[in-house]
C-alpha cells in the first residue's frame, strides 16, 4: 500500500471542513430567513400622533385636578382635538365630553371656578366660543343654538371699533392670550356661523377693523391671511401682497418665523404663518415655505409630543403657554400635511 503524502491528506481535509461549514450555513440561513421575512418594520411614530397622545392626556386633566375649564386645555387644547376628529385621526369620545358638554351651554360660562388673579371673562368667551365652532365643524355638536348664544356674549364684549381687545398690551400676541387681531377674527367666525340678525351689524364693524389693522408684524399679517387670504375680492388687494411678502420676508434660514422679520423663529409665531399659507400650498412659493416651516416645528417638538412654550419676552416657562403653543402647533401640522 502506497503512503499518501501529508499534503494529500491536508488538502482532503480543508476540502471536507470547507463543505461542512458552508452547509451549516445554508442550514442557519434556512432558518433564519422565514423569521426575517415576517418581521415587519414598526412604523414612524409622527410628529401629529406623538402630540395628540399628549393633549389627549392632558386636556380632560384639567377639570379634575383645578375644578375647572381653562382656555389653554378646554380651549386652544380641545380646538386642536377637535381638528383632529375632523381630519380623521382617532380621538377617543371620553376625553373631549366633559369639555363638549361644557361648551355647549354658554350660560355656564360665567360661572366658571377660575383663579380670579388670572381670569379674564372676555378671552374665556372668545376661547369657548371659537372651540365651541370647533365642536361643531368636528360634528360633536349639532345644535346650532349653542353657537347663537356664544354669538350675543361676544357682542356683548366688542370695542366700539369693531375689535376684540384682548392682551391688547401685546402687540404681537400669545398661544394662550392670542392679541387682539387673533381674538377679533376667532370672534368674527363666531358671528359669521351663528348668522343672528343683531349681530349683522357686529360682524360688520369686525370685519372692516381687521381689513383695516396695521400688519406690521408676523402675527397680523397671518392673522389677515386667515381672514381674507382665500377672498376672491382681495386676491389682488395691496393688503394681501404686503402680508404675503412680509411672511415671506419674516422666515428665517431654519424655516421658522418669529414675531417680527428681524426676530428668531418661535413655534407660535410659525404655527400661525403655517397657517395662514396653507390656502398658498398648491403655489410653488407657498409650498416650499411650509415644507421649511413644518421641518422646524418637527425639530423643535419635544420627546413627550409637546412644544416648547413660546412666551413674551422669549424664554419663560409656562403650562399653560405650553398647552396652547401645542395645540397651535398641532393645527398647523394637520392644516399643511402633504
């Protein structure tokens, strides 16, 4: 019998170890495969479902733990939700019933257990009112009666100029206390829907004060947009392309805008340009400025699915600035989705 040489009987053993290992391989790829093919990716949690988990969380707590309806949860919060349902996102029916219920009885309003210190009767009319026109955009409120009686409250509170003057020291306005061009349109609405013969004349005298206020900064000039923005009878008005150009002008290279032109981006301040360019998404202007303006209200959003409260002066902390500036946010994310 003939010796093997040694290198023979190497060679025959790297061949047998090398298709040993290669079909233990093909074996473990057998199993693992059909595992791999069954797990799905889980889905991105979006920026409009991490913030309405928060306001669905937050804006029923209010009542329960303070012993009242507020204008930052049962307000601005319950206008957001109220958006929501009409969008078609899932709102649980139990957290918005007490604020519903509440809503639609005006009358009660007076009566609400507030901090006295930091109560104002007019802005808490104006909240409810413009969340109670929410409610029944939603469909959860179907008595328009509701919305008469919210109507004569406003009429009751209207300057003699026609306007609504609420934070009227701020000129630039709050998510919470709006200013007084914001609260004048939101009371306009109100009084356009309910329609009542006594307050022809009202929704009159606002209207012609909101074509004449000065929009000198991000918030009026929104503010106007949201008004007359989709008016054929201003679509070549002066007006209409001062605001637009000083909206456009106003953003900054983040894609936010502050209160003025000159001024750093806040989520407030861009949640109202967003929203008030929302009737420009189709135009390729108006398109690429939202497309900016939602990336910064996306890299500001906190982890919880709140905002940062956007305060006057900047930097402040406050729930309630919080909730409301949210809840801005919130709208202007669902009003300029793709």
């Amino acid at each position: 019998m003939k010796n093997v040489r040694p290198s023979v009987c190497w060679e025959k053993r790297w061949i047998l170890r090398t298709v040993l290992t290669g079909a233990v391989y093909v074996i473990a790829l057998r199993v693992a495969l059909p595992a791999l093919s069954f797990q799905t990716p889980k889905p991105v949690d979006s920026a409009e479902a991490r913030a309405l988990r928060f306001l669905t969380r937050e804006v029923p707590a209010w009542l329960p733990q303070n012993g009242c309806f507020s204008c930052h949860n049962n307000g601005d919060g319950a206008r957001a939700l109220y958006l929501a349902t009409r969008k078609g996102k899932t709102v649980p029916a139990e957290v918005l019933t007490a604020t519903t219920n509440w809503l639609r009885e005006p009358k009660r309003w007076d009566d609400n257990k507030g901090d006295p210190g930091f109560s104002d009767k007019r802005l808490a009319n104006v909240q409810f009112a413009a969340s109670l026109l929410s409610a029944v955009e939603a469909g959860l409120v179907r008595d328009v009666a509701p919305v008469s009686e919210a109507a004569r409250k406003l009429i009751a509170d209207q300057e003699r100029d026609g306007s609504w003057k609420i934070d009227a020291g701020n000129t630039v306005g709050s998510p919470a206390t709006w200013g007084t061009p914001l609260a004048t349109w939101m009371a306009w609405r109100v009084l356009q829907a309910a329609n009542l013969p006594e307050g022809k004349s009202s929704a009159q005298r606002a209207r012609q004060w909101l074509q004449e206020m000065k929009t000198v900064n991000v918030s009026a000039a929104a503010t106007w947009f949201l008004a007359f923005g989709t008016d054929a009878a201003e679509k070549d008005s002066s007006k209409r392309k001062a605001c637009l150009q000083l909206l456009q002008r106003a953003q900054t290279r983040d894609g936010g805008w502050g209160p003025y032109a000159d001024a750093p981006p806040e989520v407030f301040d861009t949640a109202l340009a967003l929203l008030a360019l929302a009737s420009l998404r189709q135009q390729t202007d108006g398109a690429e400025s939202i497309k900016r303006g939602r990336a910064f209200l996306l890299a500001q959003q906190n982890d919880d699915g709140s905002w940062p409260a956007t305060t006057r002066p900047s930097g402040g902390d406050s729930y309630a600035q919080m909730m409301s500036t949210t809840a801005w946010a919130l709208q202007a994310l669902l009003e300029t989705q793709p």
